[in-house]
C-alpha cells in the first residue's frame, strides 16, 4: 500500500507538470496562429487510450484506438487532436512544422504554410518555445503562494536543537562533529533553520562548522573530501536533532505493554547502559535481540527498572512523543497578499540552489554525478502516506527541476532551441533544416544517456 501511495503521488505530480509545460506552447502556438497537430499527455506510440478531435465541425471521440494513418478521415482534419497515450511518462505538442521528437520528416518535406512554426519570425518562435519553462516558474509560484497562504512556513530553529544538542553519525563523527555539539554558525553564518545546515554546506561548499561543546567554543575543520563523501550518502544528512525518549504510546500485545511501561515515561536506560535520549536508546537495543532486559524510566521523579522480553527485532514497541513536545517549531504567517512576494522569493530562491546542484553534478571532482537518480529515486521523495502540503511542495520543487533542466542548452530540450534561435535572432541567419535533424538526433541520444545513466543509478543503489 505504501508503495501504490508513493507511485499514484509521483504519476499525479508528472501528469500535471507535464500538462501545463505542454499547455504553455500550446497557448503561445495558438496566440501566433501557429497550427498544433497533436496535444497528448503521455505518449501515444502505436495507440491512445483516448483522443478528440474536431472532424467536419463536429467532435469525434476515440478509445484504445491505433493512431490514425495518412489516408484516415480523422487525421486529414486540421484541427488540434487531443488525447492520452498509454506509456504514463511525459507528453507533448506537435506542433507544425517544427523539427522537435516526433522527427516527421514528410511534413518538413513539404513547402513552408504561413500557418507552420517554420514560416513564423524568429522572436516568435522564440516565445513559443520558452513558453513552456515560464508555465513551469508560474506553476511553482502559485503553489507556493498557496501554501503560504494557507499553511505559512514551519521549521525547526537552530537554536532549539541546541537546548540537547545534535546527534551526528560515523560520517558527521569522521567530520570532527560530536553528539551533543550545539551549532552557532556555518563558515561564519549562523543557520536559523536546523535542517538547511546540510544544504548550506553541500550548496556553498562550507570550510567550516563552529560548535559549543563543553561550554567551549571549537571551530571544526571540514575535510577537502567533505563535499564528496556527502554527496554520496542516501540524503545528504550527516546531523540530525536529539531529544530524551519521553513515550507518548504503546502498542497492544508488545514487549512494552506486557513490561508496565506507561504513556508519559522517559526511558533513560537498558538495562546498567544509559540511554539518556532517543538516539542512545535506538543505538544500544540492538543488541539484545531476543534477551530478557530492564528498562530503565522515570516516572513522577521515581526511577523504575520495567523488565521486557524482547523479540528477534529488538524492538520494545512504545512511541515517540512528536517533535513538537520537545522543540517549539518556528512558523511564519502569511496573508494571501503577504504570501505572493514571499512566494515569488521561494520560488527563485529554489531555481538559485538547482542550478547550484547541476554545477556540483558537473564537476567531476565532487562526484556529485553518482547520486544523480532516476524515476526511482523521485518516487522516494513522496511520503508514505498522502499529505496534500507535502504532495504540493514536491510538486512545486519538481516543477522548478524540471524548468530548469528543459533550459539547459541541449538539442531536444527546449534550451537545445532557444539556443538556436538566439543564434538565428543575434546573426539574422537561420539553421538548416538538415542541421536542426541532425542535432535534433544527437540531443535525443543525450538525453536518453542520461536517462539510462539515472535510473542506471537507482538500479545499483537497490544492490548496495
């Protein structure tokens, strides 16, 4: 069920991403008057598990019908033919005249009509392409706004991890960091929000992180591999808060109902190990599998041993009280009116740190090239269970991804031609049609390298 969750989240996400890049030309097309043949979300190769089409005046629907051929009623209409196709990635518009993936090279064949992408000026079909990475800006704007509007902006301070302190693993430990440092800053800045640290050292490439530890202040030194080896984790956190174990719940029928253990207890330790707070506590019970244990708690200022029977999974079965019991979460309110720049301000903000990412991926010195996933991996990023704020912030932040990589200049994205249009409006001289096939190909063959590449990734990564 949480993978059906996952997937229906992910392929809701693509369809509307996909539908308003693909709507953005369309609507350019039509403002010049420029014919669209065909708009489809999804891919139609062979058949369309539905499309409509205005034949003679008059709409004609089809269901799991073959496409239609040259000598076809239907597709001797020129009229827009809309539909769906049945490979669930992607869309697009065929627009006439234009040298895009479909590679329909009769239709370029043929002498240029007033009515085709070709025949219309430069700055036009400049437009016309651009339009569907500006939808995509506009699209995450407005969710944004949204979601300000209506849920503001929650965090959690720095300043309130530091009331326990940070936990951190092997690596944040191979880094010089120690559980129960308290950040003050990051190459001289102090981080308000806690969970942008790892980002702000991965982005800026931070030298240095300076802790309270002990009550004194140390400044601890980043290795030159740091970038890289941060890179190279599963999500980039080497660092996270702690909190004392307080139980907010225990489940039926398990190790810690059958124990005594009570809604309200802070468990402290097992058995003569202490485990003053969660991660401690997680850390150490591993170990026991299968063993008789106490459990170590306070409860109204007496300190109990509740003996427990563990099983195979070493797990007790009691609840952690929710974040908020130990932090008080930071949120900033937002009016509809308020909410508009500060959107327009995430939004760029957003677009900022992407396109620092793709410098990282670039540079083969990070190896940033390795954590580049697949459909796999943006599946991961959706939760387990359905929250709309959740589904419409990765939505708006795949819109940004996807604005951005459809710009870089590559043949067959829609930078590919907007850099050759720039070419065409900068020197008055048009690109053949036979070099626009050509490179048309090549990017083609790119972009399906890189596809291979990231779900290639994804692929090893379920191995290691």
């Amino acid at each position: 069920m949480v993978i059906l969750i996952k997937v229906i989240q992910f392929f809701l996400a693509l369809s509307i991403l996909v539908f308003v890049h693909e709507l953005g030309h369309f609507l350019a097309a039509k403002a010049f008057k420029t014919r669209v043949d065909k708009f489809y979300l999804f891919f139609d190769w062979g058949f369309s598990i539905f499309r409509c089409k205005k034949v003679d005046g008059k709409w004609r629907f089809k269901f799991f019908a073959k496409n239609a051929g040259p000598d076809d009623e239907w597709a001797k209409s020129t009229s827009t033919e809309y539909g769906i196709g049945w490979f669930p990635l992607g869309g697009y518009n065929k627009i006439a005249g234009m040298i895009d993936e479909s590679m329909d090279k009769e239709q370029m064949k043929q002498p240029a009509q007033e009515w085709e992408f070709r025949s219309k000026p430069a700055w036009q079909r400049f437009i016309i392409m651009v339009a569907g990475v500006f939808m995509n800006v506009v699209l995450a704007v407005c969710i944004y706004i949204g979601l300000l509007a209506n849920y503001g902006e929650q965090y959690l301070p720095t300043s309130e991890v530091n009331k326990y302190g940070i936990v951190v693993d092997s690596l944040g430990y191979e880094f010089g960091l120690r559980d129960g440092d308290k950040v003050l800053s990051v190459d001289g800045e102090t981080i308000e929000n806690f969970q942008e640290i790892p980002m702000q050292i991965i982005l800026e490439k931070a030298k240095t992180i300076e802790v309270e530890r002990d009550g004194q202040r140390v400044v601890v030194t980043l290795p030159d591999d740091a970038l890289t080896k941060l890179l190279s984790t599963q999500n980039g956190t080497f660092i996270s808060y702690r909190m004392p174990f307080v139980v907010s719940g225990v489940i039926d029928n398990s190790a810690a109902q059958a124990g005594g253990l009570e809604v309200g207890d802070v468990i402290i330790g097992i058995n003569d190990i202490p485990t003053p707070y969660y991660q401690d506590f997680t850390k150490h019970i591993k170990q026991f599998s299968n063993q008789k244990v106490d459990i170590m708690v306070v409860r109204d200022f007496d300190t109990l041993a509740l003996p427990m029977q563990l099983g195979e999974q070493a797990v007790i079965g009691a609840y952690l009280a929710p974040l908020s019991e130990y932090f008080t979460l930071e949120t900033k309110e937002y009016t509809f009116w308020q909410a508009i720049p500060a959107g327009f301000s995430k939004t760029f903000s957003e677009i900022s740190d992407y396109w620092k990412q793709l410098k990282l991926i670039f540079s083969p010195k990070t190896k940033a090239y390795e954590s580049v996933g697949g459909f796999i991996s943006i599946g991961k990023i959706f939760p387990d269970t359905w929250i709309w704020s959740m589904f419409w912030r990765l939505t708006a932040f795949l819109s940004i991804a996807l604005a951005v990589m459809n710009i870089l200049p590559i043949p067959a994205l829609d930078g590919g031609h907007i850099l050759f249009l720039l070419y065409e409006i900068i020197t008055r001289r048009k690109p053949s049609d036979k070099f626009m096939e050509i490179a048309e190909y090549i990017g083609l063959a790119l972009v399906l390298a890189l596809v291979i590449f990231a779900n290639g990734n994804d692929i090893i990564k379920l191995f290691k």
